[in-house]
C-alpha cells in the first residue's frame, strides 16, 4: 500500500474502541476495508497494524460460539492468517467490536484465551 492509500484509510476511518493486551492498550479503528489497530509507545510516538475486515469476518464466522480459544488454535485451523500475532490483531478486533471476550489463562498457560460470540 503506498502512502496516499495509507492516508486515505486515515481519513475514513472511525473509532470502535479500545482493548488492553498484555503489555500496550490497543486503539481499534475501521474502514470500509479493513481494521486499524493503533498503540502508543511514548507522548509523541506509536505504532499501527492493519487488519482487513476479510479476516477478521473469516476467524468470526469459523469459531464464533466457541471458549476458551488461544492464538495458537486459531493459527493451526485456519490458512487466512500468516502468523500469531496476526490471530491476536484480529481476537483484538473482535474484542473492540464486542464480538470477544478474553480472560487470563491458567497456569501453566500464558497469556490470553478468548471467548467468541456467534456471528450476527
């Protein structure tokens, strides 16, 4: 996506709220295309991931109604996601978006599992 593009998806979106991960608080933001996950690392810096709504309708539609769901599960059953963090971007998404709810795994598990709502 070149710059312009990037700028336009700026521009259009709008804020769905917010989720709390680990270490960072994410911002969701959406597009007609696609979500835009925003952090803030100090006063005046950040980072942004982008998550098209495609995926994030695809993990929805495969595992909504089912608990206790981790990052790992999604990646292993499903092709329309590369890596983990990419599951976690878009378990984040659905977080935002009210469609997930996550809690602490229990020792010796680390991190989160979540919870999906059946598709609307």
């Amino acid at each position: 996506m070149n710059a312009k593009a990037l700028l336009g998806q700026f521009r259009e979106a709008t804020f769905v709220g917010q989720v709390a991960g680990l270490r960072s608080t994410y911002y969701v933001l959406q597009t007609p295309t696609h979500y835009i996950l925003i952090t803030v690392s100090g006063p005046l810096s950040g980072n942004f991931n982008l998550v098209t709504r495609r995926a994030v309708e695809s993990v929805q539609k495969r595992f909504g109604g089912k608990k206790n769901l981790t990052s790992a599960e999604i990646l292993k059953k499903t092709r329309a996601v590369r890596d983990r963090f990419d599951v976690l971007r878009i378990l984040y998404v659905l977080e935002a978006l009210k469609q997930a709810s996550k809690r602490q795994a229990k020792p010796p598990g680390r991190g989160f599992v979540f919870s999906l709502r059946k598709p609307r």
